[in-house]
C-alpha cells in the first residue's frame, strides 16, 4: 500500500469517526464565526440561527478532509451537512430544511439521542 492510500485510508476513517461520535457536523470552508465562502457562511448561519449545538471542521485547515472528504459519501462540493452520521447535503439542501423547520427538529432529534446515549 503506498503512503497515499494510506494518508486516504486513515482521513476516511477520521471523518467517520467525525460524522459518527457528532450528532451534527458540518464540513466547511473557514469557521462558523470567520467562513471563507458564502456557501459555508449560510449553511453555518442556518445551523446557528437553530439554537441547536453542532460541530464542524474546517476543510481549509486540513488538507486531507479537504482532499478525502467528497469521496466519503460521494459528495464533490463543500459544505457538507451530516445528522446521525448520514449526509443530508450541501448549502442549498440546508437551507431548503432550515426554512421548512425540519433542520431545527433533525439537530435536536439527534443532539438529544446523542445526550441520552452518554449519560
């Protein structure tokens, strides 16, 4: 095995390690507080503006994310939005659930399983 699929192997494996031990988190270019694209900045914002807790990774400040994370669950582009370790999409798929109410009710859904789990 080269060292690149190597480097391929363990980022995969980190990121399902990501998506499966957060309830919610979001793959994003920047940070909720400084985004680097307005993709990023309005799926972020809709995630804020639920009140619910969320984690998220910066996909600038990992370069293996950056690199790995669209062959994860074959998804090209950046954000990504994953709830109970499941891909539910990208800027314009959060933003449809956020105005619909569903994305505050999936955050709590599993931000509360996720409590009840730990404790």
């Amino acid at each position: 095995m080269s060292t690149q699929d190597s480097l391929e192997k363990e980022t995969l494996q980190r990121i399902h390690d990501q998506v499966t031990n957060n309830p919610v988190v979001l793959y994003m270019k920047g940070t909720p507080q400084m985004p680097s694209c307005g993709f990023s900045s309005r799926a972020a914002q809709a995630l804020v503006e639920t009140g619910e807790k969320f984690a998220f990774v910066n996909i600038l400040a990992d370069a293996a994310i950056f690199e790995h994370l669209p062959k994860y669950q074959d998804w090209p582009t950046f954000p990504q939005l994953y709830i109970n370790g499941e891909l539910q999409g990208g800027c314009d798929i959060t933003l449809e659930l956020a105005e619909s109410g569903e994305l505050k009710k999936m955050m709590a859904e599993a931000n509360s399983k996720a409590e009840e789990q730990q404790g």
